[in-house]
C-alpha cells in the first residue's frame, strides 16, 4: 500500500499544490475584502462630515435670513407707526385749519358782504377736499413704502 501511495505521490503533491492555491485565493479574497469595507467606512464617515457641514451651513444661513426677516418687519412696523403718528398730526392739523377758517367765515359774515361768506365757505370746502385728498394718498403711500423697505430688507443677500 505504501507503495501504492509513492507512485501516486505526484498526486498527493498536485493535491497540495490545489489546497495551497485554494487557500491562498480564500486569503487573498478575504483581505481584499476587508480593505473594500475600511474604505467604504472610510467613504462614508466623509459623506456623513460633508453632510453634516453642509446641513449646519443651511441651518446658518437660515437663522441668518430669519433674523433679518425679523429685523424687516420690526422696522417696518416702525415705520408704520411714525406714518401713522405723521398722519394724525396732520389730520390734527387740518380740523385745526378747517375750525379757523370756519371761525374767520363767521367773524366776516357779521361784518361783511354776502359775496364774502360765499367765498369763505367754497374755500374752506375745498380745503376740505384737499385735505382728505392728502391723507389718502399719504396713508397709501405709506403703506407702499413701508412694505417696499420691508422687502429690501428681508431680501436674502
């Protein structure tokens, strides 16, 4: 039997041969492996730093807007105040000028002509007008500033 297995020792060899081969592919293939997954954690602790990064850059730059978003319409309500506060001083003004004229208009009417009275009157009404005229237009225009700053200022720069 010995015998037997010594002429087919080029077999036994051959066999070893294949069993190291085999081994050494399963190794090889193991350690490849093993470096694909150290750069595929490698690759992904990048993708997750650029991510985050990139998430705490829009989160900035969202706080950024918000707060000048916030600043806008704080100062735009500001303004509104002042515009508001601008036009009660004028319509103050005005019953002021309207009350004065109507006071001369019956101070003349004792003593003057028909024609006077006349004239007071018709002026005094389209003081009155005009007035009223103003304090639309001023009002609108307001408005229409106040949200335009407003815009400007919340525009993201």
């Amino acid at each position: 039997m010995i015998e037997v297995l010594m002429r087919q020792r080029w077999l036994l060899c051959l066999l070893a041969l294949l069993c190291a081969l085999a081994l050494g592919a399963v190794t090889l293939q193991r350690h490849n492996a093993q470096q694909q997954e150290i750069g595929a954690q490698r690759e992904r602790s990048m993708w997750e730093a650029r991510t985050l990064k990139a998430e705490q850059s829009a989160r900035q730059r969202e706080m950024t807007w918000m707060t000048e978003v916030s600043h806008a319409q704080s100062q735009a309500q500001e303004n509104r105040q002042v515009a508001l506060a601008a036009q009660r001083s004028a319509a103050d003004a005005g019953r002021l000028f309207s009350a004065s004229l109507a006071r001369e208009r019956d101070r003349t009417a004792a003593s003057t002509p028909d024609a006077s009275r006349e004239y007071a009157a018709t002026v005094s009404a389209i003081l009155d007008q005009c007035q009223a005229a103003y304090r639309e237009l001023a009002a609108a225009a307001d408005s229409h500033a106040a949200d335009s700053l407003m815009l400007q200022q919340a525009w993201p720069k």
